[in-house]
C-alpha cells in the first residue's frame, strides 16, 4: 500500500472518531434524547458508514464516481434511519425501550453495506455491476479479513493500554486509567487504531486469501454431511408426523438453520468454482440430491407460518421469519434449478442465484426500514384487526405492546383504542387502552390475568365456613388483576384464605385475604369493594397448619389496639408492642 492511500485511511479514521465523540458530548446534552432520534441515528449512520466505505475503497480515491457511489447510499440509509428514529420513540418513555428498533436498522445497515461493497467495488474496477463472480466473491471475502483483523488489532491495543494503566495504578499513578474511560480520548484511539489496522491488511494479503481459502476447503468437507442430514429427516418425518414438528414451536428456525447452514457450506465448496471441492462425481451427485430437497424444507416452513398467522395474526417476528423464508425460497430454488439443469460445470449457473439473492436480500432489508415493508406496521395493523373483528377477546390482547414495543403506530393504535363504540365490549377495551397509553413501564403478569371469575373464586377458601364469597369482591378483583394493580400467589391445590369480619368496628365486615407477604385488606366503598390496606406482622407464618386449623376452628377475630399511632407532620408511625 502507498504511503498516500494509508495517510487517505488514516485521515477518514481520524474524522470518524472526532465525529463519534462529538455526537457523543451533543447527547449528554440533550434532556429527552428519544425526541432526536430521528436525527441521532441518521448521524451516527452516516458517520459511521461513510469513512468505513471511504477507507475499504481507498485504492479509488481517485475516481469520480467514487464519491457520488458512496454519498447516495450513506444519503438511503441515513434517510431510512430518520424514519425508524421517527417511529421507534413515543412520549414518556424511556430511551432503552427502542433497542430493537435500534439493533434492526445496525443490521440492515451496516449488513446491506457489507453486501454491496464488492458490486462498488466491481464497478470502480470494471466499469460494470457484477459481470465477474471471481471478483465479487474475492472481494467479499477480502472485507471480511480486513474487518476482522482491524476489529483485532484494536482490541489487542486496548488491552495493551488497559494493562499498563492498571500497573501504573498499583503504582499509584491513575492518570492514564481516567484518560482512557474519557470519551476525548476512547473514540479518537479507537477509530485511529481501526483505520490503521486496515491499512495494514495489504502487506500480507496473499498470505490471508491463502488462508481463507484453505479455510472454506475444509468446512467444505462438511457439504455431504449436511446433504445426509436433508435426506434423513425427510424420511423419518413421514414415520413420525408433522403434528410432532409443530408441538416444538420452534421447528421453523431449526429448519431455516439447517438451510442456512447447507447454503454456507456449499459456497464454502463451491467457492467461485476456481477453487471448488474435488468430490467425485458419485459424492457430487448425492450432494445434488441433498440440495433438491432444500425447496421442501421451505414449503414446510412456508406452512408452518401460514397457520401461525391465521391463528394469531402477524407480528414482528413473523414478519421477519417471512423474509428469512422468502430469502432461503430463492437460495434453494435457485439451487434446485441448477442442479436439475445437469451443467458440465458443476453448479456453473449458481453464481447468478447468489447474486440476484444477495441483492433481493438488500432490498427486504431497505423496505423492512420503510414504510412500505415495516414490520411494526405490518404487526400493529394485523393484530388491531384481530382485536376488533373479535378474533380475540379483550382481556386476552397485549395493550401494552402496542404501548412499548410498536413506537408511534402503537401509540397511534392505543389512541384509535380509546374512541372505539362499535366493538361489543367497547367500554372495557376503552377502559385497558386508556391504563396501557398512562404506563411508563411493562408491567408483571400473573397467571390469574387470564383467569375468569369463577375460575378465580377457585383460588380462595372463605371463613368462617358458612360464609359466602361475595361476587362483587371477586368481580373486582379479577379487574384488578388484569390490570396488574395486585397481584397474587394462590393456587388451586392450595387455595387462599379469606377472612369475613369487621376490622375498624363500624358494624360492616371486611375481607381479609391472606396471601403471605402480599396480604390485603378489602373494604366496601360506595357500594363497591376496594382495596383499604395491607396486612402487617409475621405474614410469612401464614401457610403453617397451626394458622389453617384456628381459621377452620374459627380461632380468628379483629381485636383494638391498645396503642394509637403517632403522627409527627406528614409521617405516621405505629406502636409494636412487646
């Protein structure tokens, strides 16, 4: 490498860095970062990408085309970012609820840059697109070691760094130690060092495709053992059923694992076919049988899904597992096809489904960060038409998704929620849509949510004996719970106890429910049964037998208190007695 292109590297390096630390110090700034998001993760995209694309495409500095290439798609994915920055935050919540939206627009971005940097590359060089798979491929891989290496080198010189700042600290000299912690200094060093490191990739290149080479002629020896695997389970499966497959609940990602994996070891063999695996022609044709079955792992999949949806509607994951399966359909028809065509070549023609699949897979990834192809969109609107076409009950819907996991078209959904007349039970899903839109934070969610009243009068056992259980105290209570304003313990094989007496002498009983340290005292309130206070004392002692035999004895009642509490300005205490 010239002493001109590693100074170029250098110098995009050391503006990154300068430019990470400033956005850093604009954030500590802001009060509200949620409210920038818009404009925060289209910087840090694009200063990010920009350098990397300038420093891995150093040796064409020199072109014209160079510069309107990378602009216009840092522009693309900054402008993708805006929108998903736009759409991830909701007022009143905390910034860490939009990890997911964050770690999905890293995925496509920094993925779809990796994708598209050789054809950048390919068209610098050659003046074309992807006329040549050898170069595509070469470079691919070229990245990957350069990254890879740099991403080392870093890592090494910080630990460097950190072992002398730690033996200067038993020193007793702790200056090097702040220093580093110290954003001025960490993203400068750190982007300083990547860039370097990169720059050093070119002194030993040969060496490293060597390398790389004999590494994917290796794991390439494991193609035949993932085409044995394709074919068994194909035969054992219609022994044992497609029920088995599904009770597993995650069957799908296993079979979309499996293709992913035979994909990667077959371009580990294939390579770019200059370098391809040696297998005799009676392995090769066994591998090409493998391969013809890797279009009925996708209808399975595509199955699987299909009843997932039409039972529960989409969500985000799905959406995704759906492009996952669209990407692997066109792997394994692609593969099939070739296969079927019996090229003199073997696989000659791959080379075309690996590249229309790699840009159909930088595609779904742009649109997924788009309003056309958004998966929050896509699930928000789906299970808001389940919710009022009433294919699922009220109090069984997750409000409080729509809330902290869908961003504004949740927020939109809750607010739509809260003016609802036609549906049958508009009065309660108003009611849950109002509590969830005035969360700031999920809540826990017992098992009894999901119980019915009569099913939750189950979890109690009134005393005295002769009483009765009022349903209006379980009616409330059963709210209460699927609003997680309490929540409780018991269970049908050892149901709670609930005590019917009068505790503050007015000449109406209360309910005592004994439920260990989570014990409540019920009261009747205009009419209507609340929650009045918390039982205090050894709450723990509750489920010794000796406490179920006084309630069965009726060995229970409300006694007065000898010592009244003291109140000093807004604080009240009461009086223990030994």
């Amino acid at each position: 490498m010239q002493r001109e292109e590693r100074s170029w590297m250098i110098a995009w390096a050391a503006g990154q860095g300068a430019g990470l630390w400033l956005l850093h110090e604009w954030l500590l700034s802001l009060s509200k970062q949620g409210e920038y998001f818009w404009l925060i993760w289209p910087l840090y995209m694009a200063v990010l990408l920009l350098p990397l694309s300038m420093m891995l495409l150093s040796a064409y500095r020199q072109q014209k085309r160079l510069w309107p290439m990378v602009t216009a798609y840092v522009v693309l994915i900054a402008g993708l970012a805006s929108y998903l920055g736009y759409q991830a935050w909701t007022p009143a919540l905390d910034t860490f609820q939009y990890a997911q939206s964050g770690v999905c627009l890293a995925l496509v971005g920094f993925g779809s840059w990796f994708v598209l940097l050789p054809f950048a590359e390919h068209r610098l060089l050659r003046q074309r697109w992807a006329d040549d798979y050898a170069l595509l491929f070469a470079a691919a891989w070229r990245n990957s070691i350069k990254l890879a290496l740099a991403g080392g080198f870093t890592g090494l010189l910080w630990l460097l760094l950190l072992l002398f700042a730690n033996l200067l600290k038993v020193l007793g000299v702790t200056y090097l130690l702040d220093l580093l912690g110290k954003p001025i200094f960490f993203y400068p060093v750190t982007a300083v060092t990547f860039g370097i490191g990169l720059s050093l990739y070119a002194a030993k290149e040969e060496v490293l495709v060597g390398f790389y080479r004999a590494g994917l002629n290796i794991a390439g020896w494991l193609l035949p053992v993932v085409s044995l695997i394709l074919l068994a389970f194909l035969l054992v499966l219609p022994v044992q059923g497609l029920d088995k497959l599904w009770d597993t609940g995650y069957a799908s990602s296993l079979m979309l694992s499996l293709l992913g994996l035979t994909v990667f070891l077959f371009n580990a063999a294939w390579q770019d076919a200059s370098g391809q695996q040696r297998f005799p022609p009676w392995l090769l044709r066994f591998i090409g049988l493998g391969l013809l079955t890797m279009p009925v792992y996708i209808g399975l999949c595509v199955y699987a899904l299909g009843l997932r949806v039409a039972q529960y509607g989409w969500t985000t994951e799905r959406v995704f597992a759906a492009l996952v399966i669209l990407v692997m359909a066109m792997y394994a028809l692609g593969y099939a096809a070739v296969v079927l065509r019996r090229e003199k070549l073997w696989m000659n023609s791959v080379s075309k489904v690996n590249i229309a699949t790699a840009l159909l897979t930088v595609l779904l990834g742009i649109l997924t960060c788009s309003p056309l192809l958004d998966p929050t969109r896509i699930a928000v609107h789906s299970q808001l038409a389940r919710l009022l076409q009433q294919k699922v009950k009220v109090r069984d819907f997750d409000f409080e998704y729509l809330r902290f996991q869908a961003g504004r078209y949740g927020d939109a959904a809750l607010t739509r929620l809260e003016q609802e007349q036609t549906h049958p039970d508009a009065v309660e899903l108003r009611r849950k849509a109002k509590l969830a839109h005035a969360l700031t934070q999920r809540q826990y969610k017992p098992e009894a949510v999901k119980l019915g009243a009569e099913e939750l009068r189950q979890l109690f056992k009134i005393y005295p004996q002769q009483a009765q259980l009022p349903q209006a105290f379980v009616d409330a209570l059963s709210i209460s719970l699927e609003d997680n304003k309490v929540f409780l313990g018991c269970e049908k094989k050892r149901p709670c106890a609930v005590l019917l007496l009068d505790l503050n002498a007015d000449g109406v009983e209360e309910l005592v429910l004994l439920d260990g340290f989570r014990s409540m005292v019920y009261g009747l309130e205009g009419g209507q049964w609340k929650k009045v206070g918390t039982l205090l004392g050894e709450t723990y002692k509750l489920n010794e037998k000796s406490v179920e035999d006084a309630l069965t004895t009726g060995n229970f009642s409300s006694k007065p208190t000898h010592w009244q509490d003291l109140q000093i300005g807004d604080m009240q205490f009461k009086v223990q007695e030994e």
